[in-house]
C-alpha cells in the first residue's frame, strides 16, 4: 500500500485551508491552535514543500498548498460518499421493501403478519412513496412498482395485472345503490386519476365526459367512497379485502383492465441474498392466494 501522510495533519490542513484560520481550524478540529500549527509544521516537513506563507498571526496559502488543498478535498469527499454509501446499505438481518402507499397500504400491510411470522429474524420496513426508487443511492432490498417493466439494472418478477372496477359503500344513498352500468355513471362519482374509458367500453356505454371532484391519491378516493361520500373506480387490489369484509360493495361484475402490471423488482446487490428469496417467494404465494380469491387463479 502506498504511504500516506500523518491523517491528524491532513485533517488540520484541510480544514485551515478551507476556514483560512488557525484558530478557527482549531475550533472546529476541537484542539489547540498549537496543536494544529504543529500539525501543519509536521504535513510541511513530510511533504518537503512550504503550504503557507506566515505574516505574523496571518497565513497565507501558497499556490501547491492551494493544489493539494483542492486534491485532498475530493479525496476527503470521495471518502465521506464511500463511508455514506457502506452504511446505507441494509443489514442481513434487515429486509427493506419500498411501495406505493395505496397498495402497502390495502393489500400488503394486510398480508405482511404471515411473512414477519414466519420469519422472525428479519427487521422488516416499508418504505412508502409516490418517487421511483434509485437502488443506486437508496437503501432499499427490493420494491413493488407498478409501470410496463424493463427497468435497467434491475431483476424483476411479474406479479399481477390489475382490474379497474366500481365499488361504493354498504350505506351510500341510503342502502340503494347504483347496480347497472348506466346508474352507476349517474350517481356522484368520486373520481381518481384511473380513466373510465375502458370501463364505459366493456359496458357497453359512450365514451362521454364524467363528473365529480379528482382525488390524486387512491388513498384519499377510497376514503372518499367508505364515508359513502359517492361511487369510485379503483383498482380491484386496492379494495378486494374492503369488499371482503363488508366495508365496500362491488356494484358490477364489469371490470375493465388495469394499463400497467404490478412487480416485485430488485437490484443486482439484492440478488440471491437469503431474505430476498424468503420475501419474493413469500409475496408469489400471496399473489396466488389473492388470484384465487378473485377467481384469477
């Protein structure tokens, strides 16, 4: 290995080159200011080469010290970044999962007891978000996302399509719900950013211009609809155990399909790592199980 410089000396110079004063190098650095005076004395004397000019109390850097200064910073950055990047990443015995919020929130915060039961072992933490993961800068084993796949410098397991279809509340409008496709559209929409083009085409109805405020979020549209606030099309994920357990109705058998797919996705740092085979084949038993449920199986 090659030999480097005292690392208290660079430490001191780096920082007096950067506040432009002993004293307040020696703040920083929490030593005296003679103790950094004789760190640089000592960097100066292994260097064979004068880093400051001394007027007095004064200092002034000379042209190789303004040099290395510069060179010892990245390099003291590219430390740091290093140092930043080791830490982030997640332990074997945690696992760390990003997800959209609606479906952590309605289908895998559901289903995730089973796995943490069956392995105790492993820290588990959802990592909700809107923003696509960066593998490269987040810490982060694996993601669910939603999108056409092929995502560079990723593997990634289909793990289902998606259906859009119509729900409301047991007790919206008094009990009287919407059943055919045209009452349906008819009644107070509340409206996501799902189109209901495909829906109107597989009932058969026109392609027109609908109603109702537009909630962003599938979280705030199924909070909407369980208030019985008016009917919704939504992802059948997002709302199957809701039916299931009677918070929610589903108003028709017409369903129309969801444009993307769903994926488990993972980076290659991820790949054959124990929990990640213990998570990923977990969740395509899930699925399966959800698929039978809906009649998909």
């Amino acid at each position: 290995m090659k030999k480097f410089p005292p690392l208290p000396a660079l430490r001191a110079f780096e920082a007096v080159s950067r506040l432009g004063s002993v004293v307040q190098a020696a703040d920083e650095l929490h030593v005296t200011h003679g103790a950094v005076s004789q760190q640089l004395r000592a960097l100066e004397d292994y260097l064979g080469f004068t880093l400051f000019v001394r007027h007095g109390k004064r200092l002034t850097i000379t042209e190789d010290g303004r040099i290395y200064s510069l060179r010892l910073r990245m390099a003291l950055d590219d430390i740091a970044s290093a140092t930043a990047d080791v830490l982030a990443l997640p332990r074997p015995d945690e696992l760390i999962v990003a997800v959209l919020p609606s479906f952590g929130a309605h289908w895998l915060v559901r289903r995730l007891p089973e796995f943490a039961a069956a392995h105790p072992e492993l820290k588990i933490t959802l990592r909700a978000g809107l923003d696509l993961v960066d593998f490269q800068v987040d810490r982060v084993d694996a993601a669910v996302r939603m999108g056409p796949g092929g995502w560079e410098g990723t593997s990634q397991n289909l793990l289902f399509v998606d259906t859009l279809v119509p729900v409301a509340a047991p007790h919206f409008n008094g009990g009287n719900l919407p059943r055919t496709p045209a009452e349906i559209i008819a009644a107070p929409l509340i409206r996501s950013v799902e189109s209901w083009s495909g829906w109107l085409a597989a009932a058969g109805l026109p392609q027109i211009s609908l109603g109702g405020p537009v909630f962003s979020d599938s979280n705030l549209v199924i909070e909407a609809v369980r208030q019985g606030q008016g009917v919704s099309l939504t992802r059948r994920s997002l709302v199957h155990d809701l039916i299931a357990n009677g918070e929610l109705t589903l108003l028709s058998d017409i369903s129309a399909p969801y444009p993307v797919p769903c994926w488990l996705i993972w980076p290659m740092r991820s790949h054959g790592t124990a929990k990640l085979a213990a998570f990923s084949h977990w969740l395509q038993g899930a699925v399966a199980r959800y698929q039978a449920e809906i009649g998909e199986a």
